[in-house]
C-alpha cells in the first residue's frame, strides 16, 4: 500500500470514529477554539507590553538627556 492510501485509511476511520460519539468531535473543536483564542489574546497581551517598554525607555533617555544638559550648564 502506498503512503495515500494509508493515510485515507486512517482519515476514514478517525471520522468514522468520530461520527459515532459527537460529544468528542465537540470537545476537539472546542480544545482548537480555545488554543486559537489563547494565542490571541497572548499575542495582543505581548504586543501591549513591548509597546509599553518602548514608551518607558524613550522617556528614560529624554529624562537621561535633560539631567545631562542640566549638568554641563
């Protein structure tokens, strides 16, 4: 048997499986759904926070900045 049909095989009887207990192709769609929401909210959150750096560290140097021209006067 070559690669496709093995993999045909394994494909019908996963649905075949599936179509005699809905509650786990319910669960499985709802484990996707809920990994797809995770990354986005993971990935806003972090998105978040790098802005939120960037604005720190932009004042740090302009705050680094005023304290040096301060001390050369």
């Amino acid at each position: 048997m070559t690669i496709q049909e093995e993999a045909g095989k394994t494909v019908r009887s996963i649905t075949d499986g599936l179509k005699g207990q809905p509650i786990s192709l319910a669960l499985i769609i709802m484990n996707v759904v809920f990994i797809g929401f995770t990354y986005l909210i993971f990935h806003e959150l972090n998105a978040r926070t790098i802005h939120q750096y960037e604005a720190k560290d932009q004042l740090i140097m302009k705050l680094i900045g005023l304290c040096d021209s301060k001390t050369q006067s």
